[in-house]
C-alpha cells in the first residue's frame, strides 16, 4: 500500500482509477527507481508521483502528460507557462540512502522546448535536509534550454553531503515558452 499524490495504490492499481506505476528507491549505486519517469497517463489527466509547484500566487503555468510529443510511450511532461509568475517546477522527492553519503547523484531526461526565454528550462536537483533547507543543487544554470530547442538528452550531478535527508528533483521552466520532458532517471554514482 502507498499513497502517490491524491490516488491510494494497492499492488499497482489506484482508488483515482488504473495502474499507476510505484518504486522503492534501491539501496546500491545504479539506478533509483522513480515513480512514473515516462509521464504514463492517468484517467483524470493528472501526473501520477508528480507534484506541480508554482512561485508565489500560482494560475500562470499549465503541468500536463503530452501524448503527442514524446520521446517514448506512452506520454512527456509539458509545463507551459500562460501566466506572469517566475518559474513551475515539476518534481518528485525521494529520501537520501546512507549508503548514498559522498557519492554522486546524477538526473538525466530528454528536454524539449519552444520560446523559453528569460533564464530558460532544465533539470533540477537538489539535496535536502530534514528541514527542507538546500545543501546541495545543480538547475542546469550555466546551460539552460533557451528559445526553441529539439529533442536531446542532458544530465546533472551533486555530491550528496552527509546531513542530506532527501532529493528534490525534476524539471524547471523559469520564464516563458514550453518545456517538455521525457524519460527522467536518476543514477547514483561513485
């Protein structure tokens, strides 16, 4: 049993109706299983593991699953800004191993955008501690998605520091345009 957003999963079907996929992270290097990397589909239209968050007041981006511009099936994340506000962001947290302190975090995705201006679109992680303060992060700053850009794979890294309790990691669309995202995993490294 586990809660993913709003739906309670038992075995892999939801309450909010169909299968929505569940992991656990793994307690090694190597890939750490995320909920819904590929943006499935839900019935109500919603991003199954992902929560949309918004700076400030909120009502200036959309967060949906894209059928019709992916990298793999069955969907890709679209954040789409229509508003004023700052940034969206798209993201799952998950918490840190012990077995993960000192090494390396990497998130990787296929990123796709059009018109995004201002400081642009990436992918977004972060170490937390308990207290939501950030210890560690890397937003693709120094190369973000500008303007209209094709499909193509990117990836980030972070050394995880000792008192890291948990991950915060995603997509971030900062100013205008559209971001889409497919195909997001995150690897840990030596």
């Amino acid at each position: 049993k586990q809660f993913v957003g709003s739906c309670f999963v038992v075995l892999g079907l939801s309450a909010c109706g169909g299968s929505v996929p569940t992991t656990t992270p793994s307690l090694s290097n190597g890939a750490v299983p995320l909920v819904n990397p590929s943006f499935d589909l839900t019935p109500d239209g919603s991003l199954a593991g992902w929560e949309a968050n918004e700076h400030s007041r909120g009502k200036s981006f959309s967060f949906t699953a894209d059928a019709s511009n992916m990298v793999s099936a069955p969907a890709s994340a679209r954040i789409n800004r229509y508003g004023d506000e700052a940034w969206g962001i798209l993201r799952q947290t998950l918490p840190v191993k012990t077995v993960w302190i000192g090494k390396t975090a990497r998130l990787s995705g296929s990123l796709k955008s059009e018109g995004a201006d201002s400081f642009g679109a990436g992918l977004l992680l972060q170490t937390r501690t308990s207290g939501e303060d950030v210890l560690t992060y890397n937003h693709m700053s120094d190369r973000r998605l500008m303007g209209t850009q094709a499909w193509a794979k990117y990836s980030v890294e972070i050394k995880i520091p000792p008192q890291a309790f948990q991950f915060n990691l995603g997509i971030i669309l900062e100013g205008g345009g559209t971001l889409w995202a497919d195909d997001i995993q995150l690897e840990i490294i030596d």
